[in-house]
C-alpha cells in the first residue's frame, strides 16, 4: 500500500511539472512620457511574447481610467509569438501630471502595466519665458 501511494505521487508530480504553460513576457510593463500637448490622444505600446509553450489567452483588458482605451488580441497567441497591447489616452482636460493603469485578465493570471505622462499646454506661457519688457517694473519695493 504504501509503496501505491508514493507511486502514484511521483506520477502526478511528473506530469505536473511536464504541464505545458503560456507565460507572457513584456519588453517594459512601465513607461514615462514627457512633454505630451494637451488635446493630443498618446499612443502606448506594450510588446510581449509568449515565452511559454502553450497558447496565451488574454480574456479581459481594462484601463483605469475613462480617458483610457486599450487594444488587444482576442486570438491565443502561441508559444514564441510576439503580440502588443495598445492603450490610447485622451489628454484633454488632463494637463499635468497623469499615472494610468491597464489591468489584463488573462489564463496565467492578471497582469499589470501602467504608464506615465506630463501634460503640457503649449499656449500658456510659464514665468521664465515672459521677456524682461514685459516685466513689471518692482525697483524700490519688494512684495514681502
């Protein structure tokens, strides 16, 4: 009997191991964008590769965010295949400092990515680039 019993489990943990898997691999799960103009839609490419050997089903792929939308492949994508998933922001209204988030469901678990981006107006005009004649004049007072 108990040589069955250890049989049976060093079968089932063979065959375990020898399970075939998917795994995704991304080139960067994080990305920073400087200097976006506000009113622009930013295009984020995300490229992996299964580097598995079974087939990656990606079944759920949700930004955070409203002024977020992603693109992804609905079809398994197989072993040793590279693929991408494509999220556009909508920076209007988002000037500043934005962080965004896309949260895949996949066969293999959630996976995560984000991306960051500074929104710039590029018609307002910061204090360093006002010419000196357009100055006011502060000789003799100071504004404490």
């Amino acid at each position: 009997m108990k040589y069955t019993i250890l049989f049976f489990f060093l079968i089932g943990t063979t065959l375990a191991n020898g399970q075939k898997r998917p795994e995704a691999t991304f080139e960067t799960k994080s990305q920073l964008f400087n200097d976006v103009v506000l009113g622009s839609k930013l295009r984020v490419v995300y490229y992996f590769t299964n580097t598995g050997d079974a087939d990656l089903v990606l079944t759920r792929v949700k930004p955070t965010c409203g002024c977020t939308v992603a693109e992804y492949p609905t079809y398994a994508i197989k072993g040793g295949q590279k693929d991408s998933i494509v999220a556009t922001f909508d920076t209007d209204k988002r000037i500043g400092y934005n962080a965004k988030g896309i949260n895949i469901e996949s066969n293999i678990g959630e996976i995560h990515l984000v991306f960051e981006a500074y929104v710039i107006d590029p018609n307002e005009t910061s204090p360093a680039e006002i010419k000196e004649e357009e100055q006011e004049d502060h000789t003799g007072h100071n504004h404490e």
